[in-house]
C-alpha cells in the first residue's frame, strides 16, 4: 500500500484538486487519489489546477497553475512583496474568515490529536483586531548590498535571497521609519555590510523596537565584529534623524548562525532600556528580553487568562514558564500569592524588578524548572489553587505535566501558541481535568499563527 502511494503522484505532474481546509502553516490542504496535497495560496473550498513540486512518504506540496473557481472571501494581498517574503501566509484571505479559519485549525488539531468530543466542546470565536495592520513592536532585518544599494529585509521562503522590504504593513510605522533612516546613515557613512557567502563586512542585522504606548524606541546593530567602523558618527546621525531613539545598542556575533544575537553586548548611547506598558503595568526593554511582539492583543490575551482563572482574591497562583512574569503580575490584584518560576536567570531578575517597580509584594519568583521547583513547594505545605502554563512552541515538559496531575490544583489555564502540542498536552491533563472552553485569539493577522487560552477544571 505504501508503495503504490508513493507513486501515485509524480514531481512535475499537473492534476486538479479541491481544496479543503487550511493547514497549521496556512497553505491549502486537499486529496488526490487519497494522498494529501499543501498548496501554499490557495483557500479552502477553492478548486485549483496544481504542479506536483515535492513528494514525500506520506504527503506531498504543489504550486497553483489555475483557480477554477475562486473562494468568495479571497483578495488581492496589499503587501506588493507578500509571495516572496513569505512572513504572511494569509494577507489574500479577508480578516473576518481568517478568524474563523484559525478557529478550525485549532479544531483540526484537537480532532487529530484527542479523543475530545469537538461537537460538545465550547471552542469560542477568534478573538480578532480592530485594525489588523502595523501592530508588530519589534523587527530584526538582515542587512545586504544590491547593485550596490543597501537593503534590509527577510530572506525569501526556503532561500538565501533577501528581498529589500523598505515598509512592512504588519510592523508598527515607527520601525519601518527607522530601519529605512538607519539604512540610509549606513549608506551615507559607507559602513561595510556584512557578506554572509564571503563573511566580511560589519554590519549583519538592524535590530528595532517601538514603546507603543511610550513612543520611544530602540536599535541595535548586530555587527560581525567587536570593531564598529565611525562608531561616533553613526551615533550622531541616529540622534540628529532619528530624536524618538532612546537607546542605541550593538550586540556582537560573528558566528556562522541563523540566530540573530551572540553572546556580547555593548551599551553605545542614550539609555540601556526604553519604556512600554501593558494595560497598568510598565516594563523596561533591554535589547534581549522577552516582550510579546504585539501589545494591544497581549492585553486581550491576558484578560482572557484572568478570565479563565476565576480569581477571587485569596488563591495561591503557580505561573510556570514565567519569562519576566508579565501574566503573573497580571493576575497579582486578583490573587492570595503568586509564585512563578523560569530556567533563565536574566528573566526572573526582571520578573522581580518588575514586580518591585509596581508595589507587587505577593509575588515570588524562582529560578529553575517549573517540574522541579513546584514539588518543592507543594512538599512544603504551599498547595497551589490555580496553575498558570504559558510553554514554547513544544508544549509542556512531561515532567511538569505529571506535576500538575499531582497537585489537584482546581484551576489550570493553559495559553499556547501551537494548537498542535496544546491538544497533545490536553491528552495528558484530561485524567484529571475537564475542558471547560477554549478561546483562540488572533496574536499575529494574516499570518497562520494562532493563540490559545484554555479553562481546564479539576473532576469532581
């Protein structure tokens, strides 16, 4: 059986398909003679003539020839470089049905994942924006040379072409504003760009981000090497064009890696941080710390799991995976004691700055595992009411999911930021708990990325 699947679609063959759903990557996902198709651009419902590109065991990937019959909700993408860069999946379908589309991607994965019963289940509607466009606080560009012209941007899908992208719909107008200046200071000053193929130049990568609330704004510059050629003068122009730049910042890595930041950080002018709020809290940003990519929403998101934890007042709250304790001092007003725990130590001194900086005195923070802290404080005598889970892309460690089933907690909230790993988890939480609702919120628009709040309750 296997076999003949695998030579029932050939590279390069042409068929027609009818697509049926959206895929957690945003392509379209339809069946040829019962093998699995993902065709990027294309929408569900929509039939559409497609080339075969890649085939693997148990699936294969083709590009659209031709609609044959269009979605109604599709439109024409306003991003003019949106195919190549690739950063937005979805800007061709209208922002209502991406909503509800990113709610059946949730469902999608709980249908493969649990033995829920999805017609029972309250998952909620998309919690969505009222102005999806420019919300993006923080760009990372890379930096290049083109005939000669300085260019930032992300590399295409899948390559190692940069396509220049001189104003990006999604990030806020004052990155866009000043990675354009930057750029342009970089030119006029002749500072050698980065090669990445030759690896010689300076300057790899602008790093900007944006206080919305405060307007004040940061830029690093990533540099290949410790030497930064006419430091001051760059300096100068960056504070002459550039007045809303509070902090200036270079951070050194000169390794051959995907990751942005090396290990070396230099303080070049202005102040170390800038300023940003979340609702009544304020936060200082370095240039390395964690802070959610779009604030408006965060508040939405984070009300959301004040919601789903039904404070009273008196509760002992567990806020595991605690970064620099944004959802913690969130819920602090509301709850007995806060305790919250994270395996990075920058972020839990952050996440006790913060909490001194607003008066917060039952708030406690940990560094360590959230599987190793937590016993420990249950062995303790601290018996926690309501656990808070906020994991990365893979979802909870095991160990800390067998923790929680341990401590009967009444209350656990689970955010994630991949409806896949969250149904997976769901599988494991279900001994002991029920599913009271699911509510998806739309974090990143026109993007396939979807956040998600989960009330879980402890069995009677």
């Amino acid at each position: 059986m296997d076999k003949q699947t695998n030579v029932q679609i050939q590279k390069g063959q042409v068929f027609p398909l009818t697509i049926k759903r959206l895929g957690i990557n945003g392509e379209g996902v339809g069946y040829f003679k019962k093998q699995v198709v993902f065709v990027p651009g294309a929408l569900p419902n929509e039939e559409v003539v497609v080339e075969a590109t890649n085939i693997q065991h148990k699936f294969a990937e083709g590009r659209i020839k031709e609609i044959r019959k269009k979605s109604p909700f599709r439109v024409k993408a306003p991003c003019p470089i949106y195919k190549e860069c690739g950063g937005c999946q979805l800007q061709h379908l209208q922002y209502e049905q991406q909503l509800k589309e990113k709610r059946d991607i949730v469902i999608q994965s709980l249908e493969r994942h649990t033995k829920l019963n999805i017609g029972k289940l309250d998952i909620r509607p998309t919690i969505g924006m009222e102005n999806p466009w420019g919300y993006r606080n923080k760009s990372q560009f890379q930096v290049g040379l083109k005939k000669g012209k300085v260019i930032a941007g992300l590399y295409s899908m899948n390559t190692h072409q940069l396509i220049d992208i001189p104003n990006c719909m999604v990030q806020h107008p004052s990155t866009n504003k000043t990675v354009t200046v930057v750029k342009r200071i970089l030119a006029d000053l002749n500072i050698p760009i980065y090669d990445e193929r030759k690896r010689k130049g300076v300057v790899r990568t602008v790093v900007s981000r944006a206080g919305i609330t405060t307007g004040e704004v940061q830029v690093v510059l990533i540099t290949a090497q410790k030497e930064l050629p006419k430091k001051d003068m760059i300096i100068a122009e960056i504070q002459k064009r550039l007045p809303e730049v509070k902090s200036i910042i270079q951070n050194i890595n000169g390794r051959k890696t995907s990751l942005i930041f090396g290990e070396e950080t230099i303080h070049l002018s202005g102040e170390q941080v800038i300023q940003e709020s979340l609702g009544d809290l304020s936060f200082e940003l370095s240039a390395r710390a964690f802070f959610q990519l779009n604030p408006l929403q965060t508040v939405k998101l984070y009300d959301e799991v004040k919601k789903a934890a039904q404070l009273s007042g008196s509760e002992k709250v567990v806020d595991a995976y605690c970064g620099v304790g944004t959802i913690g001092l969130w819920l602090a007003s509301k709850a007995g004691e806060i305790r919250g725990m994270d395996v990075i130590k920058e972020a839990i001194d952050d996440a006790k700055k913060n909490a001194k900086r607003h008066g917060i005195k039952n708030a406690h923070y940990e560094v360590g595992k959230a599987e190793q802290v937590m016993p420990k404080w249950v062995k303790s005598g601290w018996q926690p009411d309501v656990v808070v889970v906020d994991p990365p892309r893979s979802g909870c460690d095991d160990a800390l999911l067998n923790t929680i089933l341990q401590t009967n907690a009444k209350q656990v909230v689970y955010v994630s930021c991949n409806p896949s790993t969250l149904a997976k988890d769901l599988n494991r939480l279900m001994k002991k708990y029920d599913v009271e609702y699911i509510q998806p919120v739309d974090m990143f628009p026109h993007t396939a990325h979807v956040e998600v709040v989960t009330s879980l309750n402890l069995k009677l």
